[in-house]
C-alpha cells in the first residue's frame, strides 16, 4: 500500500488530489445520502477550479447533468449533458452513460426524436470498452427505450407537437 500511496503522491498534485476527493464526496452526497443539492454546489465548485481540465469538466458536467435527472430537472439537465458530450468530442470520451441520460431528459421534455437519436447513439457505444460494457449490462435502459420509440417512430413529430401544446397539464400534478 506504500507503494502505491508513494506512486499517487508523484503522480497528482494537491490541488487534483483536492479536487479528486471533492468529487468522490459529491457522488457520495448523491448515492448514499441523496443530497442533491450538496452535490450539485460541489460539483459547481469543482468546475470553477483551476484543476479543472477538460476530462475533470467533462466528468463534473456529465455528473451534473445526471443529478439533475434524478432531480426531475429536465431542461437543467440537458443543458449540463450537451456541453459535456461537446467536451466529449473533444476529449475522444464516449459514454453510454451520458448518451442514456441525455435521452432520458429529451424524453422527459417531450422531444421523442431527439430521445430515439440519442438512444440509438448509446446502443450504438454500448460494446465500446469496459464501463460502457458494463453500464450497459448492469443499469442501462437505452435498448429498451429504443426499441419502443422505433415501434412508433413515424408519430414521434405528432407526439412532441401535443406534448408541447400540453405540456402545463403534463407538468402539474393532477387532482
């Protein structure tokens, strides 16, 4: 274990080791605690610091982008998802993950077509390396989801138009 602490300790500054563990406590706050908002100012935290490289935002962003999910905060959501799967393409990073998420929350908006391309995308990197293999296998849904909005592709224009113009009465609880 020294061996590995010494090796950690050359490798990382302070300030990565800092930012490293602000991190692992926002996913804590999240997972175990079910503190949004705790992990959401943290995760702000992190994008503001200078430690900050393009895979650290990428991973605060996508991060982000899926507490908001859980949140119900759709639009928040993929708001935080687009500019991390921008920073995707720069960083050569390809999650399923994040393509699941952002599905969800162009679904969850009503924009079923935007849903269905996203899906397909995370189906489509759903073989590619290990996290996105085991994602996939373990938590993933966008195969499922895919499969049901193909079913009905040709309404998917016609459904976004009537969630649109519904979207009050889909949004408030009913009585």
């Amino acid at each position: 274990m020294g061996f590995i602490r010494g090796i950690w300790t050359l490798v990382t500054s302070t300030e990565k080791r800092n930012w490293l563990r602000t991190y692992t406590r926002a996913v804590y706050n999240v997972i175990f605690l079910r503190k949004f908002d705790t992990a959401i100012g943290q995760l702000n935290e992190l994008l503001n610091s200078d430690a900050c490289t393009d895979h650290n935002r990428y991973c605060a962003l996508s991060f982000l982008g899926e507490v908001h999910v859980w949140k119900g905060e759709y639009e928040k959501a993929k708001g935080y998802l687009e500019e991390a799967l921008d920073l995707s393409l720069k960083t050569k990073e390809r999650s399923s993950e994040l393509l699941d998420f952002l599905g969800y929350a162009y679904f969850k908006t009503g924009d079923y077509t935007g849903a269905l391309k996203f899906f397909r995308l995370a189906c489509e990197y759903a073989n590619r390396g290990f996290l996105n293999r085991f994602y996939t296998k373990h938590f993933g849904q966008a195969e499922e989801r895919k499969t049901i909005l193909e079913e009905h592709e040709d309404l998917l224009p016609f459904l976004t138009a009537y969630y649109n113009q519904n979207r009050r009465r889909f949004e408030s609880p009913s009585k």
